[in-house]
C-alpha cells in the first residue's frame, strides 16, 4: 500500500515538475471560435468608419473631479465662465454660437468646436497646435477672451477651496497642481465618447437605416467625402485645405486670422488655409458650422464643402440624402456619464 | 620599541583599509550598475521609437496602396511615435545623453520632419484617392464621346495610355519620370484625336480628362513624396547606429559592474579575514592580559608570602636578639656583683673576670654584626681597594683562631697552593672579618674531627683567589642551604640555642663577598661536614709575574696580631693628654697607658683638652701640664666635641699626634676625624691590642718590661 502511495507522489512530483517546465502543456492553443459578433466587429474595424465603444481605463475619481473642475466657474478670471460655458455637454458639447462669449463678454475669434468626442481627435483646436487634450486646456484658461485667467491664480483658487484640496489631495500625491487640472480635466474629457449612435449601431448590424441615410452613406463613399472623414470620429484624423476647388476665403470675404489655419502654427504658405478635418461625430447638434461658424444648417455645409473640396454641384437629393445619414451620427454619452447640470 | 606600535596598529589599519575598499568597491560597482540601468533606459526609448517608426512606416504604406480605409491606424502609430520622440526629446533635456546628445537632437530634428511628411502625406492620400476615384468617371466620359465619334483605334488606344499613366500608383517604376509618362500619352491622345477628328479637341470631356489626367498625377506625385518624407527619412540608420552603439556600452557597463561585484565579493571576503583576525588577535591579548594578570597575583602572593615570612624572621630575630643581648648582659651583671661582695675567692675573682671579659666580648660582637648588617641594608658599607698581601691575610687569620681550634682539640690545617701573589686590591678588613666568621663557624659547629683552610689561586683572567673551609662538623640539611645566607636566619632557630650565635654572621660574609665582587658557595652533608668557598676577584689586571707570584712561607710577613699572641707588651715613655668624658672610661684607658708607663693628663672634654693643648684658659684641670706627646681624644663629648677641637689645635699649628676614640662604627667616621685633623682613630669598646698598635705607632719605644695585659 505505502509503496503504491510512495509511487504515486513520485509519478505526481514528476508532473507537477513536466508542468512546470512545460506550461504549453497545460495551456493547448485555444480552438479559433468565429462567432456572429466577432466577425462583424472584424469587418466594421477594417472599414472606414468604425463604430464607437464606451471609453475604458479612466480613473473614476479623477473623472469626477475633471467633471467638476470642467463646470467650475471660479477658474475664470471673473469667476463666471467654466469650461462648460462654451462646451455644454448637454447640448451636443459647444455653444450653439458663432462666435463664444467668454469673460467680460468678450467674444472669441472662431467657433468653439464639441468636447464630445474630442479625445479621438489627433490633435486639438482648429488649428491642431496642441496634441493632447492636457495641452488644450492652457489655451481656454489662459486665453484673455475666454476665461483669462492664469495657473497661479487658478492652482491658489482651488487650494482655498477645502472640497477641490482633499479630492485632490486624494487623486493625486502633489495635490492641487497644474499638471494635476489639466490631467483630471483631459480624463473627464476621455470619457466624453458619445455611443449608440443609429449609424453605429447600424454598423454593428443592431438596426438599419432609413433609406434616405443609407443613400447618403453611399454617396458619401462615391463622393470621396469618405477620403478625409473617415475612422472612428468620422474625420479629425488629418489636416486639409479648406477650398481645394475654389477659394473659399475669398468668395466669402473679410478673411481673419483665425481664418490662416496651421499658417498661424507652421508659418508655412503651404498650410496657409490648412485646418484639422472636424469630426462629424453628432453634427446634427453642433450648429453653426465651419471654423468661423457661418453656416447655421446641414445642407448649407454639404453644399459648401461638396463645392470647395470637391469640385461638384449636387443635387438637392443628395444634399438630402447625406443629411439625414449625418443626422445618424448622432450617439449619446454612456448611460452612467449623465451629463451634469 | 618602534615595532610595536605598528604590530598594534596593523590590525585595526588593514580594517580600515579594507572598509575603505570595500566603500569604493561597493560605490564603483553600483555606478556601473547605475550606468547599465540608464544605458537600457535609454535603449528602451530607442526601441520604442524604432517600433513606433516601423509601424508607421507600414501604416503609410498600407494608406498609400488602399489597403486602410481609414486614418486611425496611422493617427495611433503617429501618437506613438510622436510621444516616443517626446520622450527623447525630454531625457535630451535631463541630460541623459550627454554623450549622444548629437545624434539625439538629430534624430529629434529628423522625427520632426517626418511628423510634417506625416501630415503632407495624409492631407495628399485623401485627396488623391478622391481625384483617383473621379478619375475614371472622367475617362469614361471620353470614352464615350470617342465611341459616338467612331474613333479609329489610336484614338481608344491613346485614351487608354492616357488612363493607364494617371491611375498607376505604381510609384517606384515611374520614380523621378514625373508627369512625363502622362504628358507623353495625352500628347498622343491629342494628336490622335487632331487627325480623327480636331472639333473633339475642344469638347468639354476631353478638356476635364486632360485637366484631371494632370491633377491626379500631381497629386499622386505629392502623396508620394510626401510618403518618401515618411518612410525614407533616414531614421533608421540614425536608430541603428545609436542602438548598437548603447548595446556595446551596456555590455561593457554590466562586464564593469560584474567586475566591481567582483572586486567587491573580494574586498569583503578579506574584510571579513581582518575582522576575524583581529577578534582572534584581541582575543589572544586578552588571554595573555588574564595570564599576565594570574602571573602578577601569584607573584604579589609569592611576595606577600615572602615579606610575611621576612617580617617573621625578623620577629623571631629580635626575640632572638633579645635573648642573646639578655644573656651575656646577665653573666656580665652577676659577675659583677660576685666581685662587689668582695667576698668571692682568688679563683672566684678570676672566674668572673673571665666570664665577664667573655660575654662582654660576645656582646659586642653581637653588636657588630647587626651595625653591619644595618650598614650593608642601608647602602652604606664600602669596601676599600688596598694594595694587600694575600698570604698575610690569611695567614693572619689562621693564627687567631688556632689557639681556638687547639682548644677544642680540633685539627686545625692550613694548605697553601704552589703559588700565591704578592699582592691583590682588595679590602683586608673585610676579608678578615669574612674569613674570621667563616673558621669560627666552622670550629664552632665542629665538635670533632678537622678543620682545613685551603687556599686557591687560579692564574685565570681575573686572578680569582678562592679561600676554602670545610670541617667535619654537623652539616646543614639540604633544604636550609637556599636560605643559608638570609639574614634573621639560623640554619635550626635550635642552633642558636645550641651553639650561639647572632645568625648574622654567613648573611653579613655573603653581603661582603658580593661587594668585593665575589661569590660565596657551599656544600654541606647533614652529619659529614661543610664546606664554605670565598672566591673573590682579585683585581689583578697585570701579568702575574708582574704581580710577583711566589711560594707563601709562613713567617714571611710580620702578623699584625703578634703582639697578643706573644703576649708581649713594649713600654713607652711619654706624656698622653686623654680627652674623655665618661668616668668609667677615663679610669680604664688612663690605667692601661699607666700600665704601659705612660704619664696621663685627663681632659674632660674639648674645651678642656684644647687649653691644655695651646695654653691661656683655666679649666685645663690637671692636664695643665704639657706638652704631650699623643693626644687620645674622644669625639662625642659635651661642651666641645674632638672634631672641633682637633681642628682648632691643627689650625693653631700643634702637630701633636691625635688619635680619636669613637663609637661611631661605621664607615666615613674615620674619614670624618681625619678630616678635622686626628691621625689614626680606634674604635669604643677599645680593644686593646689596636690601642697598644696606636702607642707603638705614635710613641717612642722605651726598653721595656714584659706585662701580661
């Protein structure tokens, strides 16, 4: 009996030895399993135009705290405007102007672009001067006509602010710093990612689209709009010139600096009227539209962008038909990110 | 002495050396480590670059032939290798790359470029794949106007020329033709369609077609320089060669590292030896402290013991003392009182004489040994360096004590050797005495037999003279042999009882031998006999014929003492002015100078005897009358003591002889007395053969009758 045992441990010890040295040989190559969900996120990944999923990996107190630097007012200068002001997360992440007011009702110089979404563009501003969304968040604070404020009075503000000191205090080892703002603001920013949109959910083979919007996806393809709006945002993936078949700035006149695009960064006559492709991302509820906000609907931004990047007059159906697929763009923030009030 | 400091010092030096060695070792060692652990931090930036560059490069690629629909992919390769580069360019700020920082701010430089590249491409891909996708719409529409046309087949085959040129995106075979190839076929289209039919040439299509046919060849050329920018800017080499370069140092930074760990594992490993060495040493000093520390108790006890039985000896040696001063003092009284009864017969009378004379003497020789012995204890025995006739010395000797021997009917022998020298430096007062106390001893414990004086000369270097006693007497136990020579010690407390004795006697010789510079030995047998060898250097540096070696005969030199063996007493004529206070003294001495026919004048002291002397003063007494011929003065006395008052008859000029009689027996009073003027000086008790040596000396003789003393 005790010789069976005796054999039995060694046989095991020798296993467990096998084993170990040989992990492959309790970890067989898992079977290829293809099922439905996976071969259709296979195939809308390599398409042109990937759906959106939730944002993953955020810190949620850092969220938290993003969230309510992002709607405080005593950043600014005169302690009115919050970084909400101009990117009203309710109502399609900007301001519905064309033109913002920021402090002391001074207006800005070109049209405040959506928050949602921001965190997949490859750059930020019109101009993509800034690469992060860190980066971006010097610009509003500091700028004189928007909150006009500065990083010494914003860091002493929020230390006399007992509630900011602790969650900071709590989310980051230096507490209050200015790394510290711009980082929780960047990751509420992050997880600004609008879903579920009909289109999306198109994509993903969840629902159909009207027959006008599924024709405007098509012609969105023949067109070539899909040559620069394409990826996840549906565009803020690369610069272009803005009148590739026309003068744009010309024909409309009274052109501004905000109107010189990546010249204003480069210096360069190459990128003279060169601004980042916009995402079209939820553009139904971005109006008014362009960098400097002039056109107040869809079809006016259709027409004018079929005329100066591609060289075409379209008909009024089509103009139609790439509405209504653009007002499928539209998606919502995840259930859990309800927008604050 | 120099030696040992350092031996003390070496152990505690090599551990601080070696602790010292060791704080290097382990300093350099993780330098090294430090600096394999930033070469690979700085490799890894490199990798990160290099992949996020190979990943762009192939995103562009993958853009640029249609096999990416959309941006994204290339964005993210973008983002990586823009915050790769962001990376450099902050740990160039850091000053990490010190030694690279060169190639860094290249590679920096070169990242930059491609990052605008990146963007030329993008903005061009995007406009190209539009004017590629329109283009075949253009083309189309041409080919149908041919078609309506009925175009000959040069036409259909220029239009596809035409096509093919614009829409190929095989960009390396065409590299560097640029529009050429396009030019070239629409020139042939034009000419084709001239000679078809020349109104076409202006239609709208073919205007559109052309138009397009040189847009999308642009573009196609923008893309793909743009492209070029991304993938051929020569990162790469610039990686490369850095990569390789940081592989080489971090193989020599951990090769430096494991060296220093080596030399580390070294230094400590003989750290740990000096340490275990210098606790074995610090152990073994303790030990020896320990021992040396048992050594010093047992010697204090040792010593202890020794002063305890010293301190004993002493005890017993006064008791000892006592008793022996006690018992002749007591012989002396009752005979004393004997005669003052007057009633004692003749020979009762002589009896206690004698028994007085006796005791008194033994008296004084107890005296005498324990002032020696107190003079030798105290340092303060000298011995004088005499030109001395050996022969006499000895011969001297034998002959006081063989009237001894004869009386106890011993046989007594003296044995010369075959030469002897004429003379030796030594001290013959000392020597006597030695010699004296070793024969009476011998007599003394010898109750019969023989006891032989035998004398040794050994003609070696120092001219030792060795004078040897041996008698068949009662022998000493051989355990009392060591001690022999202690002072306060008898060979038996018993002995003394048996045979008298102060017990002084061998340790005062031995003290005396030694400051001769001799040694004295001694081999006994208990109930056979002893034997005592003085051997005494004799100082005689010169040859010994120099020092005339001769057969010793007896008679050869007068004895000293040969008056008292004889008996016989010179008469002398003169005057003696007795200076001496004691009244008892005064009686005694001026009787015996009577005896010797002498006239005395007493003076009862200094004072006294100065004015007898010189003259002028009253208090001369009877000793008024001078001159006189030899002046025996006493140096203690009242009023004016013999110093003073020898001086003050020297320096009055007065030669008379003075001899001074003094109790101070020991050494320097004679000096002392010569100093203040005396010529010779006896000692108290006087014995009287010395005084009738002084009366021969510094008085003329007078033909004489014979006295008994």
């Amino acid at each position: 009996m005790s010789r069976i045992i005796e054999l039995g441990i060694v046989v095991g010890g020798l296993l467990t030895l096998a084993v170990y040295l040989d992990p492959a040989s309790i970890d067989p190559p898992k079977a290829q399993r293809h099922d439905r969900d996976s071969r259709v996120s296979e195939r809308v990944e390599r398409g042109p135009i990937p759906p959106l999923s939730p944002p993953v990996g955020l810190d949620p107190e850092r969220v938290a705290l993003g969230e309510r630097l992002f709607h405080e007012p005593g950043l600014s200068r005169d302690g009115k405007i919050s970084c909400a002001s101009c990117h009203d997360i309710a109502s399609g992440g900007d301001d519905g102007r064309r033109r913002s007011i920021g402090v002391g009702g001074a207006e800005g110089e070109i049209n405040a672009p959506t928050v949602l979404n921001a965190a997949l563009g490859f750059r930020q501003f019109w101009d993509g001067r800034v690469e992060t969304l860190e980066e971006q968040v010097d610009g509003p604070i500091g700028h004189k006509s928007e909150m006009g404020s500065d990083w010494p009075s914003v860091v002493a503000w929020l230390q006399s602010q007992d509630s900011y000191r602790k969650s900071f205090e709590n989310s980051y080892d230096d507490g209050v710093t200015p790394d510290n703002v711009r980082n929780a603001i960047a990751n509420y920013e992050r997880s600004l990612i609008t879903v579920d949109s009909p289109f999306d959910r198109f994509l993903r083979g969840e629902r159909s689209l009207s027959s006008s919007a599924m024709r405007g996806y098509q012609r969105f393809i023949e067109l070539g709009c899909i040559s620069c709006h394409q990826g996840r945002a549906i565009g803020g993936n690369l610069f272009q010139r803005f009148g590739l078949f026309g003068d744009y700035f010309e024909d409309r006149g009274d052109v501004t600096e905000a109107d010189l695009g990546r010249f204003a960064v480069t210096q360069k006559e190459i990128d003279r009227y060169v601004f980042k492709v916009p995402s079209l991302r939820n553009i139904a509820r971005t109006a008014p539209y362009l960098h400097d906000g002039s056109l107040e609907s869809l079809s006016e931004v259709v027409r004018t962008m079929a005329h100066y990047q591609l060289g075409v007059r379209l008909p009024d159906r089509d103009v139609d038909d790439l509405v209504a697929f653009l007002e499928s763009l539209t998606g919502e923030l995840p259930r859990e990110r309800l927008p604050h009030k | 002495m120099n030696a040992q400091p350092s031996a003390r010092w070496r152990t505690p030096s090599a551990v601080l050396l070696l602790a010292a060695g060791t704080a290097l070792a382990w300093v350099m060692s993780n330098r090294a480590a430090g600096h394999a652990e930033q070469t690979l931090r700085q490799q890894s930036v490199l990798e990160r670059m290099w992949r996020a560059d190979a990943v762009l490069s192939a995103s562009v690629l993958d853009l640029r032939h249609g096999h990416a629909l959309h941006f994204d992919e290339v964005v993210t390769a973008q983002r990586d290798f823009s915050s790769a580069t962001d990376v450099l360019r902050s740990s160039l700020e850091t000053g990490v790359w010190e030694r690279d920082a060169d190639a860094i701010e290249k590679l920096v430089a070169a990242a930059a470029n491609k990052g605008i590249s990146l963007e030329r491409f993008k903005s061009a891909a995007a406009i190209l794949r539009n004017s590629q996708r329109y283009f075949p719409l253009v083309a189309s529409k041409v080919a149908g106007l041919l078609a309506r046309a009925r175009a000959d087949a040069r036409s259909a085959e220029a239009l596809q020329s035409v096509v093919i040129a614009s829409l190929d995106s095989s960009s390396m075979r065409r590299r560097g033709e640029g529009t050429r190839p396009v030019d070239a076929a629409l020139t042939e289209l034009r000419a084709a369609v001239r000679e078809f039919r020349a109104e076409l040439l202006t239609s709208d299509e073919l205007l559109e077609l052309e138009r397009q046919s040189r847009l999308v060849t642009r573009r196609r050329l923008d893309a793909d320089q743009a492209m070029a920018g991304v993938t051929q800017t020569r990162l790469d080499d610039l990686l490369q060669d850095l990569r390789c370069e940081l592989i080489e140092r971090s193989a020599t930074a951990a090769a430096s590292a494991k060296r220093h760990r080596g030399v580390l594992i070294f230094v400590v490993f003989g750290l740990l030896l000096a340490l275990v060495s210098a606790w074995l040493r610090l152990k073994r000093s303790h030990t020896e402290i320990s021992e040396a520390n048992e050594q010093l108790e047992s010697r204090i006890q040792a010593r202890t013991a020794e002063l305890e039985k010293a301190s004993r000896a002493k005890s017993e040696f006064l008791a000892n003392m006592s008793d022996e001063i006690r018992t002749p003092m007591n012989a002396i009284l009752g005979y004393a009182d004997v005669l003052r009864d007057g009633e004692a017969s003749a020979d009762e009378v002589d009896h206690a004489v004698e028994s007085i004379h006796r005791n008194c003497k033994f008296l004084l020789a107890i005296i005498n040994d324990i002032l020696d012995l107190s003079k030798i204890e105290a340092g303060r025995m000298n011995v004088e360096r005499l030109e001395v006739d050996p022969t006499d010395v000895v011969r001297n000797v034998f002959k006081m004590m063989e009237q001894n021997a004869a009386q106890r009917g011993l046989d007594f022998q003296l044995i010369w050797p075959a030469k002897m020298p004429a003379k030796v430096y030594t001290d013959p007062t000392r020597w006597t005495q030695v010699l004296m106390n070793l024969v009476s001893n011998a007599l003394k414990f010898t109750e019969s037999g023989s006891v032989i004086l035998r004398v040794d000369f050994d003609a070696g270097e120092a001219g030792a003279l060795a004078v040897i006693v041996r008698d068949t007497g009662i022998g000493i136990e051989e355990s009392r042999i060591p001690t022999l020579f202690d002072a306060f010690t008898q060979a038996d407390a018993s002995t003394t009882r048996r045979f008298g004795g102060t017990g002084l006697g061998l340790a005062v010789s031995a003290r005396i031998v030694e400051l001769l510079g001799g040694e004295i030995r001694v081999r006994s047998e208990l109930g056979v006999g002893s034997e005592f060898e003085v051997r005494v250097a004799t100082g005689l540096t010169a040859p010994l014929e120099a020092a005339g070696l001769r057969a010793p005969k007896d008679g050869a030199a007068p004895a000293p003492g040969s008056e008292s063996s004889s008996h016989a007493l010179r008469q002398h004529s003169g005057h003696v002015l007795l200076v001496e206070d004691g009244r008892d003294n005064q009686i005694l001495i001026s009787r015996a100078l009577r005896k010797r026919g002498l006239q005395v004048s007493i003076a009862e002291n200094g004072q006294e005897a100065c004015d007898a002397l010189l003259g002028g003063g009253d208090s001369c007494g009877d000793a008024c009358g001078g001159p006189f011929d030899l002046v025996l003065m006493d140096m203690q006395m009242p009023t004016m003591d013999g110093y003073t008052a020898a001086s003050r008859v020297r320096n009055a000029g007065l030669r008379t002889p003075i001899v001074a009689i003094t109790a101070h027996a020991l050494e320097g009073d004679r000096q002392r007395c010569i100093d203040a003027g005396c010529d010779d000086y006896i000692t108290k008790p006087v014995d009287w053969r010395v005084l009738n040596r002084m009366l021969d000396r510094y008085l003329s003789a007078s033909p004489a009758k014979a006295a008994i003393s």
